[in-house]
C-alpha cells in the first residue's frame, strides 16, 4: 500500500539520518503515528499546517507499505471523505518501519515564509 506523510523540516531531517528507510519514535506526548492514505490529504496539511510552525515548511513524504502487514490497521475518517488516515501506537512503530518497502520519498514541498 502506498501511504504519505506530511512532515516538518525537523522530522525530515531525521527520515534523512535513516537513509529514508524509517520514520522517527514518537515524542512521548505523540502516542501515535498518522500516516495518510491519499495525496491531496498529506498536501493539505503539510500545507496548511506544517508551514504554520517552526521555520514555516511542510513536505509531503510518499513511502510504501507491505499489503499484509498493513491490513492489521484499521482506516480512520478524521473530517471529510478524503482525510483518511492510520492510527499506528507509537509502541508499534519501529515494527512499521522493518515493513516499508524501498525507501522514503519527499513528493511535495511547501513554504509560507514572511
């Protein structure tokens, strides 16, 4: 399964520590990970949120998952019908990353700088 992640820039860099081949542990007051299902969802937060913080930037970052494994989670609607995401337990999510295939790519780029 294809799956994205909008991320700052302080996240990114540490997707880039793991040679793109994993995402980082959650803080501890992020108890879970969200990846999202679809590409128009990771723009719009990568983009209206992401670029709201920090130094003002979001990246959508596309990656896939082994079909198998992935079907242990179920797909939340957080909004409208296309704000589809996972709920992975951060506990869970070194065990995620062993299941990506490839390695992780930055799709999008978005900046609000002023």
């Amino acid at each position: 399964m294809i799956l994205y992640r909008p991320v700052g820039t302080a996240e990114l860099e540490l997707i880039a520590q793991n040679n793109y081949k994993g995402f980082p542990p959650r803080l501890p007051e992020q108890p879970i990970f969200y990846p999202v299902l679809n590409h128009e969802y990771a723009c719009e937060i990568a983009e209206k949120w992401n670029t709201k913080i920090s130094d003002r930037k979001g990246y959508v970052t596309e990656f896939e998952v082994d079909d198998e494994y992935i079907k242990n989670f179920e797909v939340h609607t957080v909004g409208k019908n296309h704000h589809k995401e996972l709920w992975i337990p951060a506990e869970e999510l070194e065990n995620f990353n062993s299941h990506i295939i490839g390695k992780i790519k930055v799709t999008d780029k978005f900046s609000d700088n002023k």
